[in-house]
C-alpha cells in the first residue's frame, strides 16, 4: 500500500467501518434472504452481542416497518470512535460468525467471498488491521466441511502441523 492510501485509510473513523460493514453484511445476506430478513438478523445480533460489547449501544439501526434499506438507516453515536479498534474486530468477526450461522446454509459457501466483495478493499484491509481475519473464517469453513467428506483435522501436540485424515 503506499502513503497515499495509508493517508485515505488513516482518516476513515470506526463508525465508518462499522457502518460499512454493517450494511455490506445486510446487502450479501439480502442475497441469500430477503431484505426485511437481513436487516432483522443483524438488528438482532446486534442487540444479543451488546451482552459482550457494551460499546454496541451506540449502534441503532431504525425500525425495520420504517426502514428505507440503505446505509442511512444505521445510526451511530460519535462515542463509537473512541473505542479500540481491537474491540470493534473483535465484535465484528463474532458478528460475521453469528450472521453466518443464522442463515445457516442460507449463507452458503461463498458468503466470505461476496461479503469481501461488496465490503470493498479498502474497508477489507481496516477490518483486517482490527484483527478480522475473513480467510480464516472461510478456511474454518472449508475444514468443517471435510467432516462432512469423513474427514477431521488431528493436531500434533509435538508441533505447530496438523493433519488431515480419514475418520475410522
């Protein structure tokens, strides 16, 4: 990356980035659902993760019989800037996590995918310096998949490896 976009990216706040991932979520879970079903789930994740990060308050989205489906219907209070962008990661990667099995195999195979897609490079490479790790998620979906194939992932204890094999 060179200075310029380090420049652009340095003043992009964190309500932002959760604003932009926020409705990049909604816009590929859209695909898979409908619209009224996407912005309920993550109204609904949200509110069940501000158990965990208190700093999700500050995040409203209107009420779905009003909404207009666009980014201007999330809300975000200038106190979410001040909070740790590791904390912010962190709440991010559980909501992607959650988003994902809420949809269950509505989110298919490739929600990681879409959802880098839409959400943009410049915002992918953010999430990633909050510490989410979207290849992680989806290789963490391609390893529980070989379960599927009678396969498991054994761990040496002796080292950093792991091994795939068939399950007896």
């Amino acid at each position: 990356m060179n200075d310029l976009n380090d420049a652009k990216i340095s003043d992009i706040t964190n309500s932002e980035v959760i604003k932009r991932t926020l409705i990049s979520l909604i816009i590929v879970a859209s695909s898979k659902t409908s619209d009224d079903y996407a912005w309920a789930a993550v109204k609904k994740l949200l509110r069940e993760l501000k158990a965990k990060y208190v700093f999700l308050k500050f995040i409203e989205i209107d009420d779905i019989s009003v909404i207009n489906y666009s980014i201007e219907d999330i809300s975000i209070s200038s106190e979410f800037d001040k909070i740790k962008p590791e904390q912010i990661g962190m709440a991010i990667q559980d909501l992607i996590d959650l988003l994902k099995k809420y949809l269950g195999t509505k989110a298919g195979y490739f929600f990681i995918e879409e959802f880098k897609k839409v959400l943009g490079e410049k915002y992918h490479d953010l999430i990633k310096k909050m510490g989410v790790d979207l290849r992680l998620i989806e290789l963490q979906k391609e390893l529980s998949g070989l379960e599927i194939k009678g396969y498991k992932i054994r761990e040496s204890s002796s080292s950093n490896i792991a091994f795939v094999e068939k399950i007896k």
